[in-house]
C-alpha cells in the first residue's frame, strides 16, 4: 500500500501538516473490543431495527403525523453525549490500559452506539426516558403519546444494547444498576399481560387503552425474550471476515461481510459501499496511523462504514467545503477538526466521536472527552446542529479561553443562526473573546454532504443561514489576526458551490429541490421532503424543528 502519487485534495489535504504539538494525543486502545467485523455489523443491524420500530411507533400513535424531523438523530446524540460526560466523571487510574475508551464498568459505559442511558424524570423515576426526547416529540404529539413512544423506544434500545453485549463481550458477568432497572421494568411489564390480558376478557367493550397496556406488554415480553434467547447461545458469534469487490466503472468499492462455514462463505446483507476516492484516503490515513495487512485494514474500513451508516443523520455529518480551509490558512494556519471522522477529515489529524475505533485512522480522541487536555492550537469547530451538543461545545471552549494558563488558542465556530437570545450563534457572538464574525444566507453555500463517501453529488445546500464566529483568547487574537472583513471575504467566496467545483457560479442554492431528488439519488420522498420557509433575511429557508436548548 503505497502513498505515492495520491491526489485527493478535492475530498481531503493528504499534504498538510498539522503540528501535532498543539494537542496531546491520546493514549488509545491499541486494541478495540467492540470493533470486530462481527459485531460492527450486528450493531448496525440493531440500529436499523430501532429506527424502524421508532418509525413505527410514531405512525401507529401518532394516527398519521409525522414525528418531528431528526427527532431520533437528536435522541442518538444526546445519549451520546451523555455517555461520554457519565465516562469523563468515571474515568480514574484504575483503569486499564487495553480498555477502550468507550467502556466502561456497566454496558451504557462500553455501548458506543446503542442508547442505553437512563435518565429520570421529576417522577419518581417512574419513566427512564431522557425528558428532552419527550419534550421533542411532544411538538407534535400530546403528552402522553410522547412519553408511550419515548418509553417503547428507550425499552427496546436498552434491551438491543443488553443483547449485543450478551454476545459479544464476554467478560458481561455483572448487570449495572441500569441493566437492573431494565430487568425490573420488563418484570413489571410481563406481569401487567395478565392484568391487561383479563381486562379486555371480562370486558364487554374493550376500551382502545385496554388493547393499547395489552400490546405494551406483549411487545415488552417479545423483547425479553428474544434477549433471553440470545444470551442463552453461549454468548457468541461467529466470525466473519470482509471481502472487497471493485464496480464495473471502477469508482466504487463494495465490501460485504461472510463467515465460514467449512470452505463454503457465507456472505450476508447488506453490504457497505465507498466511493473509490474515499476508500484511498481510508487506506492512506490508516497506513500513516499504524500498521497491518490489506485484510485488516478492509475489515477496519468495513466497521467505520456499518458504524456511520449504524446512525445514519448523514445532515450532522456535513463537513466544511475544502476551500473553506484553503481560504483560511493564510490567517488560521491548518486548523484541526473538533468534530470530525476518517470519511470527511480535512487533514490526517482530527478529533472524532469514536476515537477507540478511529485512532487506526489518524483520530485524536473525541473533543469533549479530551478539551481540558489542550494547551494551544487552532481549530475549527463544526459540531452536529443538536442544541444540547453546541451548548456543551460553547461552553468547553470558553472555559479554554479563559483558562490563563493556556498558550495561543484560536477557535472557528460554525453553527446555525437560528435567531434568538439563547442560540450558540448569539451567545458566541455576545462572547467578549469574539475577533470576527459573519453570516451567510443558506441559498449562498452548500456543505460537503454526510453521506459524500458514497454518493456522487457532494455538495448539500445548506438548510440555515449560517454563522461564523472567530473565538480567540489574547495570545490567538496576537497569533492568529483576522479582521471581520477578512473573516468575511474569505469565507462568502469560499462557502459557494462554484468555488469547490470550478463550474458556474449559482446564487440560489435550493435544498428543498435538493432533498426532493429521490431517494435513488440521495435525496428524501414524501413527508419526509422538509417543509420550506422564509428566513429572517427574507431568503427561502427550512422550518426550524429545532428544540429549545437545554443542558442536562
């Protein structure tokens, strides 16, 4: 695997050098022990079935509305990033060296995907649920129909959390507290059958509540026991390796996954496609990050695709267009990514949200996991547009920056402008450490879309006016100058479809005839095809389906 004669400045800068000094890098698992073919793939497959029972869910008690948009994206996220503050505050010496940093002692700890965060509400614990998804979906729903799919859906990703770990992490001897709290709740549940069972018998007419407790618990005891049967298999799996075949044009590489049985593989479905220009760059960044065969690096770059296309959200996903970069060096120098991965890096080095599994692609660690570490540098900052991730981002940068000890620290925020007092735009923008800022309308950039490593049309139009604001202490704010109208030229040049394609120049980026492509050329369908709306600059712009911002 050689790195000669690369030439992928389009998708990623194979030549920058980024002084690796700015940051500590972790100190990774050398090993990952949730990154096994085998298991990547089952994850993915539990994903897939929890959204679509979500999907369910709202269609069925939601008598025919829709849920809000990315209203499971943000649920993913959220848990997410509680997982990494529950594992930042558990975190102390006693922890072993080959352990990954998504694991922990119980399974919400070591699960990377798979919600299993319970979090209480002002109930008396009655419901498990995180309250900001209940609050998300009661946008559109009632109460009480938010709660009953909230508290499905949580149920069932716990128990696919329980059941993954069941198979695939042997050393699974202990349940937590929460696994505990699962066990008792499903307990609770298959004896309710009954009860609900009984009353629709000696009811001569039924109630639609008296089926609805029956299904709630007959569904639960389906769950359990698939869990059951599960962990009753001697609690393992087969192995599987990854094949690699090329398409006809050459461009895409397709890997699917098999096991062996005899000499006979046995492949299964689905597979995992990459472009062949981003399958390079996977190559390259792993062969600069360590060492191992083609085979490993295949079954590495096979996990980072079931992995991605486990959480879907391809819209959190979108990266800043390369001429943004290219535009900004001469001020910023090459800014490390705060909120990236292997598929859409601009440079080797990144920080990203599976590091334990990316570290083999040139990841830094996860940025919330790692912040306090930094000393100085300068960086950019695009997280996923979920109002509780940007607060947590805004609020770990400022304390950086008012951190005295810290050298030249320098931090490009780009987040949507939603309007509002308590918006990360307004609030960076109101920051005293504020150097530069600027907007941009939505129908004047486009972004390099979440899911570019397998489609043929990169460039997404951007849903959002877009803010951009230049957060520096002194020392950055002497390191790195840059006025507002330096900031502002560079960007709005830079931002548009023309300059990253060197074709026309097009001054009305429309997403809404973007997302109604179809579904065989990346795009939406139906009700799913977001709603349009006018912004406050009087462009056309998406409904914001954004929920209020709120800290855990």
């Amino acid at each position: 695997m050689s790195s000669n004669n690369f030439n992928h400045l389009d998708i990623w800068d194979a030549k920058a050098q980024l002084n690796k000094q700015n940051v500590p890098q972790e100190e990774l698992a050398s090993t990952e022990k949730f990154s096994s073919v085998a298991s990547e793939f089952a994850r993915f497959k539990a994903m897939k079935t929890l959204r679509s029972k979500f999907a369910r869910l709202t269609n069925q008690h939601g008598q025919g509305i829709s849920p809000p948009p990315l209203a499971f994206d943000r649920w993913l996220a959220r848990s997410s990033l509680q997982r990494v503050l529950d594992n930042n505050s558990s975190i102390d010496s006693t922890t072993p060296d080959d352990i990954e940093i998504e694991i922990g002692s119980t399974i919400a700890h070591r699960e990377p995907v798979i919600p299993c965060y319970l979090k209480n509400m002002d109930t008396g614990g009655e419901q498990n649920v995180q309250p900001e998804f209940i609050a998300d979906l009661s946008r559109t729903y009632s109460k009480k129909t938010a709660m009953l799919i909230a508290e499905q859906i949580t149920t069932s990703s716990l128990l696919a959390a329980e059941k993954h770990d069941a198979i695939f992490h042997s050393s699974s001897t202990a349940s937590s507290s929460a696994d505990n709290d699962v066990k008792q709740k499903i307990k609770a549940m298959l004896k309710a059958t009954k009860r609900s069972a009984k009353k629709v018998m000696e009811s001569t007419t039924s109630t639609a509540d008296q089926w609805l407790e029956l299904e709630q618990a007959a569904e639960a005891l389906r769950d359990y026991a698939a869990l059951k049967a599960a962990m009753s298999t001697n609690c393992s799996a087969d192995e599987m390796k990854v094949h690699k075949v090329m398409s006809k044009s050459g461009h895409v590489v397709l890997l699917s996954a098999y096991s062996l049985d005899g000499n006979e593989k046995k492949f299964v479905k689905p597979y995992m496609t990459i472009n062949k220009q981003h399958y390079d760059k996977l190559v390259e960044l792993h062969l600069r990050a360590t060492n191992s065969t083609q085979e490993e690096v295949d079954e590495k770059i096979f996990c980072i695709l079931c992995r991605y296309e486990g959480i879907k959200g391809v819209g959190s996903q979108c990266a800043l267009p390369g001429a943004v970069f290219e535009s900004l060096e001469k001020y910023l120098g090459n800014t490390i990514e705060c909120f990236a991965s292997p598929l859409n890096c601009r440079f080797q080095n990144y920080y990203s949200a599976f590091p334990a599994l990316e570290q083999h692609f040139g990841s830094l660690g996860s940025f919330f996991s790692s912040y306090s570490d930094i000393k100085y540098g300068s960086f950019e900052a695009n997280p996923p547009f979920v109002p509780e991730i940007m607060t947590f981002m805004e609020e770990a940068i400022h304390s950086l920056l008012e951190d005295k000890s810290k050298g030249p620290l320098s931090f490009l925020i780009i987040v949507p402008d939603w309007g509002g007092t308590n918006s990360t735009a307004e609030v960076c923008m109101n920051s005293k450490f504020n150097r530069a800022s600027t907007c941009i309308s939505a129908s004047q950039h486009v972004f390099a879309d979440g899911a570019q490593h397998r489609v043929s049309e990169r460039w997404r139009p951007s849903s959002w006016d877009t803010a951009v604001i230049l957060l520096q202490n002194d020392r950055g704010k002497s390191k790195w100058p840059m006025t507002a109208d330096q900031l502002s030229e560079a960007i709005t040049s830079s931002f548009s479809r023309s300059k990253n394609t060197g074709g026309p120049e097009k001054n009305d980026e429309d997403v809404y005839a973007w997302e109604a492509r179809g579904i065989k050329k990346g795009g939406r369908q139906g009700k799913n095809i977001p709603i349009k709306r006018k912004s406050k600059n009087g462009h056309t712009d998406f409904k914001n389906t954004q929920v209020k911002k709120k800290k855990f």
